[in-house]
C-alpha cells in the first residue's frame, strides 16, 4: 500500500525526475498502484532535473527529506497539499 520513492531529482516544475527511462517507467507504474506515494530525497536533490519525469510533485502525499530543504520547496509543496516531514529536526 505504502510506497516509498528514492529520487535523483526533485524539481517544482519537473517534478520527480531521474535520467533512466526504465526506472522511470517501474516507478510509474508501482505510484499508480500505491495508495500512498512517499517520495524520500536529501536537500540535495532538490532543483535537480533530468529527462524522465516520475511524478508532479504536487502527485506525491508525503516527503521526507532534511533540514536543508529550501524553504520555498516546504512552503510550495504544503500548499500542494504534500506533508513535508524534515527527518532531522
């Protein structure tokens, strides 16, 4: 039921990203199936894109990340309804 997702890349307007088309194909396909899609990203994914989108990111209900996020990512993702969980605080 639970899904969570590893990213190489968490943009606003790419959304959730990774350079493997395969990979981005299965995860996909396993968010479709998920009832709840639980990306997990350091603050270092965060404003990087590459050619395969996964996921908007408003698509996902929960992210845990760290202390590091941007503070327009947090606020941005909250309004899209996304619970931002900072593991480090």
């Amino acid at each position: 039921d639970k899904l969570f997702l590893g990213v190489d890349g968490f943009d606003l307007s790419a959304g959730i990203t990774t350079p493997h088309p395969g990979e981005a194909h299965l995860n996909r396909v396993m968010c479709e199936v998920a009832r709840e899609i639980i990306a997990v990203a350091d603050a270092s994914k965060f404003g990087r894109k590459s050619f395969c989108m996964i996921r908007e990111a408003g698509q996902i209900h929960r992210l845990i990340t760290d202390s590091r996020l941007p503070d327009d990512y947090e606020r941005a993702l909250t309004e899209l309804g996304v619970e931002v969980i900072i593991a480090d605080r």
